[in-house]
C-alpha cells in the first residue's frame, strides 16, 4: 500500500516546499456515458476539455486522506465532476459541494475525517452539500449520517463506478444518498481523470484485496481483488505518454496480485514490460508488492527492461515467523528472506523498501529483537513504520494480548532508531554518486529543485538552469543526511 513510502520519502526532503501543476486526461479505453456528458474520444488534450463539459453545476471541494489509491481516486472523482460542470476550489469555505475521500487503515487517520465533518456542524443548513467518500465511508457506512446528520453522500470506493448517479441523486436535493455495495467486479474507470502530476501518472490495475492479513481493514473496505483489462490499461498508457507523461505508476494493494481478466491472460511481468513499450514512456513504477505472489519473472523484466525503475516496495510487517503466522501474512520469515535474496540477485541494484508493524497482539521482545535482525538482515532503503492500530472488522480485533500503548511507542523507536543508523550509513555511500532524476519540484529558494531518482530516493540539488521542470537530469551527490540527499546537476 503505497502513499506511506511517498509520505516517508517528502519526509526524507526535510519538507521543503515544492510546487506541480495539475493535467486533466482523458482515457480512450473508456466508452461509458452513464452520466450524460459528450464521450471525451482519445487524444482529446487538456485544453479541450472545457468542450466536453456540460452545464456549470457548482463548485467542489475534495480532500484525500491516506494512500496513492486514495489520491488516485481523487483524480478521478475530480474528474467525474469537472465533467458534470463542476469546478474545482481550493478551499471548503468557497464550495458548494465538499467531499472528503478518507482513510481508515489506522484509527488516527479515521478520526481526521470526523474532526473535519465536526468543523461544519455548527455551519450546517447553509446549503453545502457535504459527502464522504473511500474507506471510512465504507467502514461506517450510515452511521455516519448518524454522527454527522449534515452529510448527505456517503460512498466507498467499490461504488465509484456508480458515482455519477449517485451524484445525481444529491443535485436532486436528495439528503441520504448511499454507495456501500462491495460485492462488484467493476474497477472505476473514468472517460476523464484529473491528474495533479503532470508528469508522472498513476494508475490503479487492480483493486481491492484478497489477502484478509488479520490486522487489516482494506479487503473490508476495498471488496474483492479485480483486476483491470490490459488492453484498457496498455491504451491508457499509451495516450498518457502522448500527453506528455513519462513515467507510469501503476497500483494496487497488492499490485503483483494482477490476474487479466481478458483472453491475453497477461502475467503482471509481461504488463510491466508492455507498458515500459509504449512510446515517450521512460519510467515505470509498481506499488504496493505482496511477498507471496513476488516471482523470478518480475526480477527477470528488471534486469531486461531499463524503464522498470530498480525499487520494489515489499512490505514485511514483522521479522518473526510466529508473528507473521498471526497476521496471516502467507510467508514466513525465511521464506520472505528468500524473495529478498532474489531481487538482490537481479543485474541492477534494486532498492527495496518495506512497511513494519509493532505492538501485534501477542508480540514479545523476543519477536521485536526478530524484526531488529531482519533490519539488519535485509538493509532497507526505507521503512515506513506503524503502532498497530486495532480496527473494526478484522481478525486480530479479537485477539488478546494486547500491548499497551507506551509499549508500542518504545517498540516504535527502538525500531525507528536501528533504521536510522542503516539509513545513514546508507546514504553516505551515496555522496559522490551520480543519479538521473526526473525534476518534478521547485523551491521557493532560487536554483534549488527535486527530483525523485528511478530508485525512488529524492534528491534536493541545486542547477543555474531555468526550466527544469518534468525533464530528466543528471545529479551528483553532493551530501546526506539520515533522511535526505543533496546534490548538484552534473555537467
Ligand atoms: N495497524 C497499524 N498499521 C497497519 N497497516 C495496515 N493495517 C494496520 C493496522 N491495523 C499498515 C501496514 C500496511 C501499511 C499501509 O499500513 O504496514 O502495509
Ligand atoms: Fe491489507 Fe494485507 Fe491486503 Fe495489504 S495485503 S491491503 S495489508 S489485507
């Protein structure tokens, strides 16, 4: 599950500040019209989309919280709405429509939302029509017209696919209108996306998630694994690269999990090097990978296709075997080893990345000191790194041996701490070193840019050049710290 390695790599840049356009694409592969505006056909650029609006309908306001998936959907619920007549602001005050497109993975990230709707109790009858979209949605599904009786749209993100009726609903004055069914085989695929990078692009290949690991919420609040068709996704790929995008990214929960469901059956490998075929594309990312469906054909695609980017995110969620068995993870801890030692042994050095849980049920010192060594083993380039949060619907909701909270926040540190060193010593094997980076920021500071490099690191470098935005340059290393890289353009 992806943003976390985002959010852990704009942590790495020390949090400077950067600024990207937004691009509105259209996807050719999609022929639906189910909410009456003209079809957007392929190649239609950005500047044309004001033909295929319909009538001016408002103004909207949408937050995201949590993963890529979830910004990712919000590209797409923007551009369902910019579609209807829509137009984006900025802030909630000046909006008619606001939606919220939420996360529940942790009990932190689902309480943000609660606190957001609470800041429009007061306000409510002013006419805004408030909506909750994504995992809490789906989690709390009524109950919260119940908690927050000023929403009126309350919907999951195995619904989006129904969201321009439902839309329509709430412009009807209807006050209760509800998108909770998971049970679809349908993956939410819209004539038009606005994209807010306008030079990398995502795209979600399957959704949902099969792999019920006891901890968490999303195959509850995501349904079913389905995965895109891949000739869909191929000619998405392909007018993306016409628009001008160079590098790709596809998602899914479990990303590697991709079954075609078309009569070409294409394995994840062969749609990892189709895509890379496409024309003016230069950059292909995957996230988040599961262990168990990992396999040599994907090291193998690596080694012979320079655009797949040399980074897999493969999270392991705990160092002990015993532990792993009551996630339900489906590996253990040597057999999570060996697919490590197998992406070690592709021709690139791949950077690996992971997410690791503390405090599950039950977890002793002796299981921590597992996860420590396995740190040690393994040599992350990054971890993203959480207190196990207990969530509704789960397995281990019921589970005893519950570790207290201060417990969980030593256990965090200690883990934190041992990263921290393996990071340093990293990167100071990095100075000196030169990258290509695709820049994708731009300081407020004069000369001073960002860039992420194919390994996914970001780099701060400072270049005399004026216009280097979605161009690829080559960096040298010029300093590291724990958590970030400088450098300078080389020559
Ligand atoms: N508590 C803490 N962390 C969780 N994650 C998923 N569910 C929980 C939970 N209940 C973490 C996992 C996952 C990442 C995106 O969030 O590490 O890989
Ligand atoms: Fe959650 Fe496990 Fe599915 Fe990832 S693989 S989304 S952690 S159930």
């Amino acid at each position: 599950m992806g943003k976390t390695f985002d959010i852990g790599l704009d942590r790495l840049t020390g949090g400077a500040q950067f600024s990207i356009g937004s691009a509105i694409t259209t996807n050719p592969g999609t022929t639906k019209n189910e909410d009456g505006f003209a079809h957007a056909g392929a190649g239609v650029a950005a500047s044309q989309f004001g033909a295929i609006r319909s009538a001016s309908r408002g103004t909207f306001f949408l937050e995201t919280f949590g993963c890529q998936m979830n910004d990712h959907d919000s590209e797409k619920v923007a551009g369902v709405l910019l579609a209807r007549g829509y137009t984006q602001v900025e802030s909630p005050e000046s909006a008619s429509l606001i939606l919220y497109n939420t996360c529940s993975i942790r009990e932190k990230a689902a309480q943000k939302v609660f606190s957001r709707l609470g800041e429009f109790g007061v306000q409510q009858n002013d006419g805004r029509v408030i909506g909750v979209l994504g995992c809490v949605a789906q989690q709390e599904g009524e109950e919260i017209f119940r908690r927050a009786p000023w929403v009126s749209l309350v919907c999951g993100s195995a619904s989006y696919s129904k969201l321009p009726e439902l839309l329509a609903q709430v412009e009807a004055g209807n006050q209760r209108v509800t998108g909770l069914d998971t049970d679809t085989d349908e993956t939410f695929e819209t004539p038009v996306t606005r994209r807010d990078n306008p030079w990398r692009a995502y795209l979600t290949i399957i959704e949902g998630c099969d792999k019920a690991c006891s901890y968490c919420v999303v195959p509850y609040t995501r349904g079913p694994e389905r995965s895109r068709a891949s000739d869909s996704i191929l000619r998405e790929v392909r007018q993306l690269a016409d628009l001008g995008y160079s590098e790709v990214q596809l998602l899914g929960q479990t990303v590697n999990s991709y079954a075609d469901p078309t009569a070409r059956k294409m394995r994840f490998s062969e749609l990892l090097l189709a895509v890379a075929d496409a024309p003016g594309i230069r950059r292909v990312r995957f996230t988040t990978s599961h262990p168990r469906d990992f396999t040599q054909d994907i090291v193998d695609a690596i080694d012979r296709q320079p655009k797949l980017c040399n980074h897999v995110h493969l999270p392991v969620q705990s160092g002990s075997t015993r532990v792993l068995r009551a996630m339900q993870r489906t590996y253990s801890r040597e057999e999570y080893l060996e697919k490590i030692a197998m992406i070690r042994g592709a021709k690139r050095a791949v950077s690996i990345t992971t997410d690791i849980i503390v405090g599950f049920p039950g977890e002793t010192d002796a299981d921590l000191r597992e996860t420590l060594s396995l740190l040690d083993a393994v040599k992350y380039d990054a971890m993203f790194s959480f207190k196990y949060s207990p969530r509704p619907h789960t397995p281990s909701l019921a589970m005893s041996d519950a570790i207290p909270e201060e417990e969980k926040s030593r256990r965090l540190a200690v883990l934190q701490e041992k990263q921290r060193e393996i990071q340093v010593a990293r990167h100071a094997t990095m100075v000196g070193v030169t990258f290509e980076l695709l820049v994708s920021g731009k300081s407020r500071r004069e000369n001073h840019w960002s860039g992420h490099t194919s390994c996914h690191r970001v780099i701060n470098f400072t270049s005399q050049e004026r216009a280097l935005l979605g161009k690829y340059v080559q960096v040298r290393v010029t300093g590291a710290t724990p958590n970030s890289l400088l450098g300078e353009q080389a020559p």
